[in-house]
C-alpha cells in the first residue's frame, strides 16, 4: 500500500511539471535540420543531469540530460514539455543546444512552483559520445517515464554503474551528486508556471 501511494503522489508531481504532457508539439526535425543546427561546445565534455523539484512538497517533478561531447551538446529530455520551433528535436533529444538554447531551456523549468537542480560532472570524450548515442537511439519516451529513462542512459555507461534504474527523479539527482567530481547549482526564478509563455517569448526572441 505504502509502495502504491507512493508511486501515485510521483506520478502527480509528474504530471504538475510536465513529465506527462505529450511533447510532440512539433513533429520530428529532418536530419538536414539536424546537422543544420548542430552546435560544438568547445569546454570539457561532460553530462549535466536537470531535476526539477517542486517547491511546495520538495518532490522530485522531471529529469533531463545534457550531453556535452565532441560531437555537439544535446538535450535528452523525455516525455518533456519544453520545445521550441527553432530547437529542433527528435524523439525527445534537442539539438543545436548553444549557450542561448541552453539557458533558455534551464530558465523555462524554474518558476514560481518549480526550481531546478543542475548537476554537471566531467567526463571522457568517449563517454560523452556514448551517453550521445545512446539517447539518439532510445526512441521517445512515453509519459512519465523520464526519470526511468534517464537513469537507464546513465546507468549502462562507464563510470556511472552506480546509478540505478528509478523512476524518482530526486533519488537519481541523490546518486548522481556522490559521483567523483559533481558540481551543482539550483537555479530558483518566479515565472508563472505557464511554460508555453517561456517558450513564446524565447521564438520571438529568436525570431527577431
């Protein structure tokens, strides 16, 4: 009984920060967008792991992940609800994630009832390619399944085998800060938790 409760006041929180808000709003970018909009970080490759967590109950709401490789920096973001005409997309993995992109995207989680968790580790390039390959081949995600599937990608690649499958975001953040080397930050802002506003305003801004 505890176990079912338990997983039903997830699935709520879930829901509240968009984990089960279908997220194809737009239909899949063409590879030419794709390799159109592909962006290099340059900086050390590493993941960054996003928990959003609400700020009344502290539960864990969403979880995404950003591959910064060699290659380019993308977004795995699965079941989310944060897209924009000028990211493209492909069963849940943004691309073209430039600073603008990426702060934008961290921005439009952190709201009135919802802040952000960041969470970034460095790692080798050849797991950074992995951890990109490995989201590019995972297929979307269906509706709060995020966290699970999150923990899924980071669980299989070199270095993170601690990491357990799970579908609680806030469990998987508490595994990922005993990595080796974590750095963290919480992003707090308060924008109405109307997320179609952020994304509106960030199309315009592109746009112009």
């Amino acid at each position: 009984m505890f176990h079912r409760a338990t997983v039903l006041a997830a699935l709520a929180a879930l829901a509240l920060a968009g984990c089960t808000t279908p997220s194809n709003q737009y239909p899949n970018a063409t590879p030419e967008e794709v390799a159109a909009a592909r962006y290099v970080d340059g900086g050390p490759t590493k993941l960054t792991l996003y928990t959003m967590i609400n700020n009344t109950s502290n539960a864990g709401a969403h979880s995404s992940l950003m591959i910064s490789a060699p290659s380019q920096r993308v977004v795995f973001d699965p079941a989310g609800s944060v897209r924009a005409r000028n990211v493209p997309e492909v069963d849940d993995v943004l691309y073209g994630v430039t600073p603008e992109v990426a702060d934008f995207y961290a921005r439009a989680h952190a709201r009135e009832s919802f802040r952000v968790r960041i969470q970034s580790v460095e790692v080798p390039p050849e797991v950074a390619e992995q951890a990109l390959r490995a989201v590019e081949a995972y297929g979307p995600v269906s509706q709060s399944r995020c966290t699970r599937a999150t923990s899924s990608v980071l669980g299989e690649l070199p270095g993170f085998e601690r990491i357990g499958r799970t579908w609680f975001p806030n469990s998987l953040a508490d595994e990922f800060a005993q990595l080796p080397g974590v750095t963290e930050q919480v992003l707090r802002e308060a924008d109405s938790d109307d997320k179609r506003l952020a994304v509106a305003a960030f199309e315009e801004s592109a746009a112009n």
